[in-house]
C-alpha cells in the first residue's frame, strides 16, 4: 500500500476521531443550554429572597442571611474552596445545595456512606480557538454556578441536611421514583430554626422607647438606621427590577413579574418613609422636641419597617414569597429531576468529559507521534525535494525511463497527461516535478499515475492543475494555454533566476511563464501548509524568493468576501524589494494571508490566490469597477496611483473592515489539525501556532479557519482526494 493511501485512511481516522470528541461536546452544549433558562431563573430569584428577608428583618428583626453569590456557570465570580460551602444553616439555600443534591454522597474507610457531599474541583481542560467558538473560549467542568472549585473535596453533613437525602436516594434507585425536598421547603426549615436575641429587635421598636427627654445619641442612632434603610430598600428596588427583566425573558409566568413589579413599588414608598425620618432626626431635630410631632414620625418609622400589620412582611412581599418561591420549586425541580434533570445530566456529562479527555488527548498524542507525522513526512518529503532540485537548477529528481512524449493536446488547468504508452513510471510518487518542454514550458506537480481502458490503456500523469502559458501575441511561439502533443516530459534541470521569481516571469519570454509561476505556487503552497520555515512536521520547504522579503502590505478596507480586487494603502518603497529592477508585490499564482478585523471586532486570517498586480490611477481602476465586481475605493484620487491586485479567489467569511494586511508570514498547521479540518485546541494540537494581535490594549486571536481550509484543500488535492 503506498503511503499516500495510508496517510488518506490515517486522515479518515483522525476525523472519525474528533467527530466523536465534538459529538460530546455538543451533546454537552445541548444539555447546557436546556439548563440555561432554569439557571437563569434561580440566579436571578435568589438575590429576590434576599431582598424579602431584609424586609423580614426590617419587620421583625429575624432573617436568613443571603445565599452564596452565583452566575450562570460561576461567571465573574472568585474561586472558592469546598469549606466555604459548609455552614449554611442560618443563610438561604443557594446554589451549592443543587450541587449537594446531583454529587457524590461521601463514605468512610468502610464504603459506610457518610452523608457528606463530594464536589469535583473545577478544571479547565482546554480553549478553543475556531470560527465556531469565537476564538479562545474555556472549555471548564464542572461549571459551578457559585465559581470555580479550587479542589475536589467533602462538605460534611451537607446531604441529609439538603433536598436530597441518603433515604432519598435510596428509595429512587431502588423504584425509580424519587421523591426531593423542595427549596421552599428546605428555606423554610432553615427559617424555623432561626432564635430571637437582644439583636434582633426592628428599628421602628427602638424608635418607639424613646421619648422628647431620650438623649441626642440615641436620635443619631435612628437616623443613621433610617437613612442606612432607605439605601438599602432603593437598592433592593433595583434588584427585584432586574430580577423581572430576567424572569420574563425566560418566559415566566405573569403573577410572578406582576409581584416582583408590585414590590419594588412597595420598596420606593419604603425608601420615602425612612427618608422622611432620616432628614426629621438631623439637626435641629424639631421633631424630637414635640410629643405629637414624635408620635407621628414614630408612625411613619412602624410603616416603613413593616408596611402592613406590625412585625410581619408586607402584603406586597408576601405575594412576591408565594409567587417566586413557585418559580424558585419549579426550576430547582427541573434542574434537579431525577434521573433525567438538566443540572443532573450537565454534571454527569461534564464528569465523563473529563475523565474521557484526557485518554482523548493522550490517543491524539501519541497517534500523531506514532502515526500521523511520520506519515505526513514521508508523503510531503517529495514535493519538498523536487521543488529544491528546481530552484538549485538541478534535475528535478522524477524517474522516468524512456523517452516520454504528451500523447494528446492537453490544455492548461489540466489534471491529467496522457503519455506515450511505453512510458515506465512504476517509480514515479506524488510530489515528484515533471519538466515539459515544448513551445510553451512549464512544470507539472505530479500526484501519481494511472491506466485507463485496456492494453496498452491511456498511460497518465495524474497532476496538480496544469499551468500553461496563455499569452497570446501572435509573435510568441505555440498555441496560448496549450501544450501540444508531441511535447516532450522529463526530469531535466530548468534555470530560474532570482529576478525571475521576484518578477512572477520568465525572461525567455512570456510563453514560458508556467514555469516560474508554477515554482512559485508550489512553494506558497508548501509554506501553507508546513510554515515558511518549517514547524512541528520538521519538515522545512525551500525558500522561494520573493520581494518585498519581511514586509507587510497595509489594505485599503473594506476587504469583502468574494472580493476579486485588493488595493493598497500607499505605494511600497522600491528600496524596500530587495530587486535592482521595479518588481511587483506579488506574483500570478501565488498564494498571500489576508488578515483584519470585522465589524463586531474578530480578526480573521484567510488566504488570497493571486492574478495580477498592477500599478493603476484612481480613475482607472474605477473605469473597471462595472467588470471587476468590486469598486475601487472612494479615497483614491483619480490621478493618484494605487496597487492593484486582481485574485483568482480569496477565503473569507466576513467583511473586513479595518486594519487589514496582506502578508507572507506563513505559520503552517501541525499534524492534527490538517488531519481533522479543525482549528483544534491547542492542547491537541501544539504545532498549530496561536496568532494574536493587540486590539485597543487587549490581546485578541487571530481566527485561522479560513486558511487552515486552504491548506487542507491543498493537502487532500495533493493526496487524490475531493478538495
């Protein structure tokens, strides 16, 4: 079997590979974004049952403290330890209680369960850097939604106290049914446990002991509690207002948005009445020194602490507790559902993930080591070598024996030579250069042979697309894009200057053009795909000599997908082209990046397949706009000079709109990622360089999927495959 059929079946297995990673984890994004809505629910009630139990404590002067902060997937918020989870009998129920309810329960030296709780530490496995992620997102599991874990670890006693019991349990393994603690009904446990104290006593009740004769600081401490009050309800007004705009874009239901709307009125006359008292008690406190005056303000104080009947919430946050404690059950419960609960299924998908990635990530290794390298060695070797042989001048390195002639005429873009039938070519492999001579020269990328019909069968070459010179004047010999039958095909050395490749043409004139340009695709071609000086294939292509060596080309933007037009921002400096002679910037055929920034501010790098450069005033180029498809740009002056570059194609997927460039700085790909297609993260994939750019102070990546496209178009064109 030859190497490129096995590199091909290789290939086959590297997709199959990641194909099955990805199916997993867009099996896990499915589950998450089943859970979205019912985390979003809980994240945003929570701060909603922190505010009713200030007004609790307002009233009465008793309430739970406020559960542990939490986001959607912990977003924003600090790491924690497992300690920092324990203790909450006296603060709401948050989200570590679903964590104790979908964990691992804790069991001792004998496998004896403990009724601790066993969370896994938060890990980050790898960061995606593709079109589909947007660059460089973590993948982390688990995705707590109280932040990260810093380590696995227990949380004692943390389940029989919570919504799922040991029993609980138990019972649901053993019949299928499980039966769960509400979060009601776990807060309201957790309520009936709290104890009165000296502490616990309502401002308002302060306020009524004293009288005209109490002296000045204890007036001072009233107003400063009234005022303190009147921050927090003003607060908690915004917080029931955003609590609203959050429920209802996940569809809740009408009585609970009417109270949480109710409510934050409610809180806005709370915040009226405690002012009102704050600015009575500062100096000169008028109102202090009348007994009716004091009576009243007295009054106003009892209204704002409990705006309904004395030491107890008001009507207004009574119908808030009822309806958000309905929504709190109902995504807890959906979140929780046993067996098949979103919350239960990310965890245990995200747990799998884990422990299946690393032996993923181990296979990706050592099968690249093994296997895929090596292979993509052995098989690029050969177009590395011929193209060396001729650009030392040397013969290029094919073994053909015998004479070989092209037995049909054969017309340029070809992918097939049909030679004469004698032609032995048992020896010849892929990348191998074939020299055709004739009236119009060129160089044939060969990929391999084949016979077609019977004996002796059509013989070909099978090769790269043919590039045949199609100049036309009627002085130059041959016929324009053809070479003729007849046409002699070996391996003899062909002379290619410096000033030949920097130009793009042939000085024996322009009907021999194939033959430079052909040097200088395959070159462009191979510092695709393996970096212009080689990268984690250890494979270096030859140099091609180009102009402009090192520089960077700044674009006039907008660059738009499917342009056929590029124009520079400014004339290059001739100084600058490492030529003697005016040469242009690029040549036909050539292959060049195209990097820039969108309008939403991702950068994108993508390939560019040259035509032609030429040197054209603003009104020119305009007066080819109708035929070109895109305009020439309004900031060209009409008797102003600009470059203009015409492509055969160019890969993007979006508008670029700023800072682009055209360039020849060429990272190549690693095994892995030419294997599979896929922008892989780097943790698979090493030898794929990460590119960033600096945006506005901030380090951005330079989104690659578009040029490792053309690279895997070129390397499955090379191998006989669909591209």
């Amino acid at each position: 079997m030859s190497a490129v059929k096995r590199l091909s079946m290789e290939l086959d297995g590297w997709q199959a590979a990641w194909k099955q990673l990805e199916a997993f984890l867009d099996r896990m994004d499915g589950v998450a974004e089943q859970d979205a809505p019912h985390v979003q629910t809980v994240c945003a009630l929570l701060p909603v049952f922190s505010v009713i139990e200030r007004s609790r404590r307002r009233a009465v002067g008793l309430a739970l403290s406020s559960a542990l902060a939490s986001s959607p997937r912990g977003e924003g918020l600090p790491a924690l330890s497992a300690a920092s989870l324990a203790g909450g009998e006296q603060r709401l129920p948050g989200v570590e209680e679903l964590e104790f309810a979908v964990g691992t329960i804790g069991a001792d030296g004998d496998g004896k369960l403990t009724g601790a709780a066993l969370l896994a530490g938060s890990v980050t496995l790898f960061a995606f850097r593709d079109e589909k992620h947007g660059g460089e997102v973590a993948v982390r599991v688990p995705t707590y939604d109280f932040g990260q874990l810093v380590a696995s670890g227990l949380v004692p006693d943390a389940i029989d106290a919570g919504l799922f019991s040991s029993d609980q349990r138990r019972d649901a393994a053993e019949s299928g049914i499980a039966e769960m603690k509400t979060w009601s009904a776990l807060r309201n446990e957790r309520r009936g446990q709290l104890t009165t104290s000296a502490e616990t006593v309502s401002l308002s009740s302060q306020f009524d002991a004293l009288t005209v004769s109490s002296s000045v600081s204890d007036f001072d401490a009233v107003a400063v509690g009234a005022s303190s009050r009147q921050g927090e309800c003003l607060a908690d007004r915004n917080v029931l207002l955003q609590a609203k705009t959050t429920v209802e874009e996940q569809g809740a239901a009408a009585e609970l948005t009417e109270a949480l709307q109710r409510a934050a009125d409610s809180l806005q006359v709370q915040a009226t009445d405690y002012g009102t008292v704050a600015t009575a008690l500062q100096p000169p406190r008028t109102a202090t020194h009348s007994t009716s005056a004091l009576n009243a303000l007295k009054t106003t104080l009892r209204r704002a602490d409990a705006p309904g009947l004395p030491g107890q919430l008001s009507f207004e946050m009574t119908l808030l507790d009822v309806a958000a404690g309905t929504g709190m059950d109902e995504a807890v419960a959906a979140r929780l559902a046993y067996p098949d609960g979103s919350l239960r299924m990310l965890r245990t998908l995200e747990w799998s993930l884990r422990f299946h990635w690393v032996f993923r990530q181990r296979w990706f290794d050592v099968r690249n080591r093994a296997a895929l390298a090596p292979l993509l060695r052995q098989v690029l070797t050969p177009f590395c070598d011929s193209l060396t042989r001729v650009l030392a001048g040397t013969p290029t390195g094919i073994p053909l024996v015998g004479t070989v002639t092209v037995v049909k005429d054969t017309p340029t873009q070809a992918t097939a030579l049909s030679v004469s039938p004698g032609a032995d070519l048992g020896k010849v492999q892929a990348g191998h250069v074939a020299h055709v001579l004739g009236e119009r020269p060129t160089l044939a990328l060969v990929l391999g042979w084949e016979v077609k019909g019977g004996t002796p069968g059509d013989k070909r070459l099978r090769i790269a697309p043919l590039n045949v010179s199609i100049a036309a004047d009627a002085k130059l010999p041959g016929v324009a894009g053809l070479v003729r039958s007849g046409t002699p095909v070996d391996g003899s050395a062909v002379s290619l200057s410096t000033q030949e490749l920097m130009e793009g043409r042939a000085a024996a004139g322009p009907q021999a053009d194939g033959v430079v340009q052909e040097a200088i695709s395959l070159g462009t071609r191979l510092a695709l795909v393996l970096g212009q000086g080689g990268g984690a294939l250890g494979l270096v292509p030859p140099a091609v000599a180009a102009p402009y060596p090192g520089k960077t080309f700044a674009l006039l933007p907008p660059v738009e997908v499917g342009a056929t037009r590029l124009f520079l921002d400014g004339m290059p400096l001739e100084s600058t082209s490492g030529s003697t002679k005016p040469v242009p910037v690029a040549r036909p055929g050539e292959l060049l990046l195209v990097r820039g920034a969108d309008d939403e501010g991702t950068w994108w790098q993508g390939v560019a397949q040259v035509d032609t450069v030429e040197v054209r005033t603003g009104a020119a180029a305009r007066a080819d706009d109708e035929t070109a498809v895109t305009p020439t740009p309004p900031c060209c002056g009409d008797d102003e000079e600009v470059v203009v570059i015409t492509l055969r194609d160019l890969q993007l997927p979006k508008t670029l709109v700023r800072d682009v460039t055209l360039r020849r700085d060429f990272k190549g790909f690693g095994g892995p990622c030419l294997a599979t297609g896929v922008m892989l993260p780097i943790e698979l994939d090493p030898g794929t360089a990460n590119v960033t750019v600096q945006d506005g102070g901030v380090t951005k990546t330079v989104l690659r999927d578009p040029e490792l496209r053309v690279a895997v178009s070129v390397l499955k064109g090379w191998l006989g495959g669909p591209t």
